[in-house]
C-alpha cells in the first residue's frame, strides 16, 4: 500500500455519502480498474473497480479468500470499528474459505431454494396492504422508514419463524450494523445473540422455517455458532438489500419519467426495470472483503499477503469497459454485479427471494397509491452513510387519500 495515506481517497465521509459514483470515476481515471483507498478509521484498502478485475477476483477463492484470518491490518483498528461486525472472522459457512466454503454452504442453500415463490409473494401482498392501511388514510409517509424497510424483515421474520412483534427492534438494529459509528458492533452483537437463541430454541421445537430446514439438512451438520452468524449474515443482507433496492427503485420512479414509465408498464415491466436499478444504483455498492493469501498482482498493482480488497460492485457495474452508456441495454442484462459473483456470490435462490419481495411490494404500492409522488425536491433527498449500501434515509411522498384494503 503506498505509504502517503492521507492522500488516498475515502470510503467514507460527505463526498462520499454524496457523490460516489463521481468518486469511483474519479479513482478510475487516477488509477485505474484497481485503486488505493482508506476506509473508516483510516484503514488501508485496495478498491476493485473494473469489472473484470472483480471477476478475477471472485473466481479466484483460493488467491483472495473470504475470512479475514489472512489479513495483517488487525493492529490498525479499535474493538468498536464498525466494519468488525461483517470483517472479523466468525464461525460461519458463508464466513469461511474456498474448501469449507464448498462443504458446508449446501445447508443455506437448499434451506433457501426451498421457500416456496408463490406463496412468499402472497405473504408480501399481505404485508405490503398491512402497511398501507396504517399510512393510506393521511395520505402522506415516509416510505423508507413505514414502508420499505419494514417489508423484508416481517417478511424475513416469517421464513425465521420469528414473531412479527421481534421486527421492529431487529429493523433497527441490521440497519445500525451497516452504518458508521460504534453502534453497529452493539447492533451486530444483539441479532447475534437473538439469532443463537433461535437456533437453540428450534433445535427442541423445530418448525417449517429457514433454521429448521438448516438443522434437518442429511448431510452438513453446523454449529449453534454457525449457524447463528449465517442468519445474521443472511438477515442483514437480505434486509438491507431488499430494502434499499426497493427504495432506490421508488426515488428513480419519482425523479425520473423514462424509468418511471417502465415500472408501471406492467409486471415483465417492472422486473427489467428493477434490473436496471441493480445496474444503474445497485443497492450493495461495496463489500468487504477478499483477502490475499499470498503476493500477487492486479490490474498493475502489487497485492501484498494479507491485504484487503474491497470489492468495487457499484463501480463494476458502471464499467465503461462494459457498461458505455448508462440507461442502455441494462433491462434484459443479468450480468451485473450487483449480488457479488463466484461461490462466495449472494446464492441464486436468495436472489430470486429479493426479487419477488421487491417486485410485489412495488406491485402494491402501485396498485393502492396511483399518484403518489415525492413530496420534496429530490435534491433534499439525503443517503445513508454506509461504505456498504447506498440507501436513502427517508423517501417523503404524498397522494389522495384512500381509506383502507380491507386486511
């Protein structure tokens, strides 16, 4: 890593918050596909930002593995350093290495595959009209806060085979485990111990639920711990993901009347255009991280062992290498980065899961609110501050006011 830190750009802060996607430009132009970056802290990084390179990357397990056991900059960072939480070694199946990777990650994967689409869209409905009538009636609301975020928790809650009355707390607490600050080491270490408890409380009274499924599989047979850190990793990206997908696709449809347009042109419609928004606005825009098991070179630069590489996934995406010109041919286009790539990638069927809470919800949304718009200037629109997604804080809206669905 070069040894002028204090130049390097950073992850964090205003510009950041504000501007990343001129920021990444910026790296691209200075330094091309593989860039030099401090993170909170003023921690050392290498970012990814061409496509390519990031395949290279993900592909290559055994060169860049997924735990942190392999990193060197431990001494750089205090015990409330708020990547800790998604960075430190846990013992997980999605937190380990190429051949463990391999072995023990069937578990989640099939527990995953087994959610049955249809009637997880039924459910979203359901949620979705449940909101709604709490808000519908003033004919006004945030939609981040009563809306987009509360539908893939209650949602995740279900396939948890957790109690609604638990959502509100866990909302809370998987967005504070993303964002700067301390609080999200507290965050992390309270859904941890929910989780571990819901483990241990399905180990006596299994149910038809996500940890159930995990616990029963035939042959992978994981810890209490492991199993434990896999919801939480499961939780947090599936809540924040979803989350943020949804509500970067609602400020797209307020602020711009192309895409606007091609969300409500119907339901083949609405999945390109959320498509779109994974290329154009990717919820997840960085993850943390790869490490490099041994010297190596990329894109130019020197690699060391044991220094962490940020994958670059908003940046990757806006590649003009592969990507020219934005808003163009990204509808039908699945090869973005947006849920990673490789054996390490968010799995297909966690995919398909996001998709139809997004799809559904945006669905109700539309159905029950025709002419609901923003109700400020989209330039007092302000982003979450997070190294990990790219959210909004708050989306206000206003409509007619309708009485309620009726659920």
């Amino acid at each position: 890593m070069p040894p002028a830190l204090a130049t390097l750009p950073a992850l964090y802060g205003p510009r950041f918050q504000n501007e990343p996607a001129r920021l990444y430009r910026e790296m691209r132009e200075q330094y091309g596909p593989v860039a030099p970056v401090l993170l909170e802290g003023g921690v050392p990084a290498w970012l990814v930002l061409g496509y390519r390179e990031l395949l290279h990357v993900t592909n290559n397990p055994e060169l860049f593995a997924r735990t942190s056991r392999h990193w060197h900059g431990w001494s750089r960072v205090s015990p409330d350093w708020s990547l800790r939480p998604y960075v430190e070694y846990q013992p997980s199946s999605i937190l380990s290495d190429a051949e463990e990777h391999r072995r023990l990650s069937p578990a989640l994967h099939e527990a995953l595959t087994a959610v049955d689409q249809v009637e997880l869209s039924t459910q979203v409905e359901q949620i979705a009209d449940r909101l709604i009538d709490m808000f519908a009636p003033r004919g006004e609301a945030d939609l981040i806060a009563q809306y987009t975020h509360q539908i893939p928790l209650l949602v995740l809650a279900k396939l948890f085979g957790l109690p609604d009355a638990e959502a509100p707390e866990l909302v809370r607490d998987v967005a504070a485990s993303a964002d700067e600050g301390d609080e999200a080491v507290r965050a992390h270490e309270r859904i941890v111990a929910r989780m571990l408890r819901l483990v241990r409380d399905k180990r006596v009274r299994p149910g038809e639920d996500l940890p159930s499924r995990i616990l029963s599989h035939p042959v992978v047979e994981l810890t209490d711990e492991q199993i434990a850190t896999d919801l939480f990793l499961t939780m947090g990206a599936a809540q924040l993901t979803t989350a943020d997908w949804m509500g970067n696709a609602l400020r797209l449809m307020f602020t711009d009347d192309r895409f606007a347009a091609t969300l409500a042109g119907g339901r083949r419609s609405v999945r390109q255009a959320l498509n779109e928004v994974l290329w154009e606005e990717t919820p997840t825009q960085n993850f943390i991280g790869r490490f490099a098991t041994r010297e190596t070179h990329l894109a130019g630069r020197r690699i060391h062992t044991g220094d962490l590489v940020v994958l670059g996934l908003a940046a990757a995406n806006t590649d003009p290498l592969v990507h020219p010109e934005p808003g163009r041919g990204s509808a039908d286009n699945q090869a973005h980065m947006s849920f990673s790539h490789g054996e390490h990638g968010c799995p297909y069927p966690a995919q398909e899961i996001a998709a139809t809470i997004v799809e559904s919800a945006i669905e109700v949304l539309l159905d029950r609110l025709p002419d609901v718009d923003l109700a400020v200037a989209p330039e007092a629109l302000v982003w979450r501050q997070s190294v990990w997604m790219r959210g909004l804080t708050a989306l206000p809206v206003r409509f007619t006011p309708t009485c309620t669905s009726g659920f």
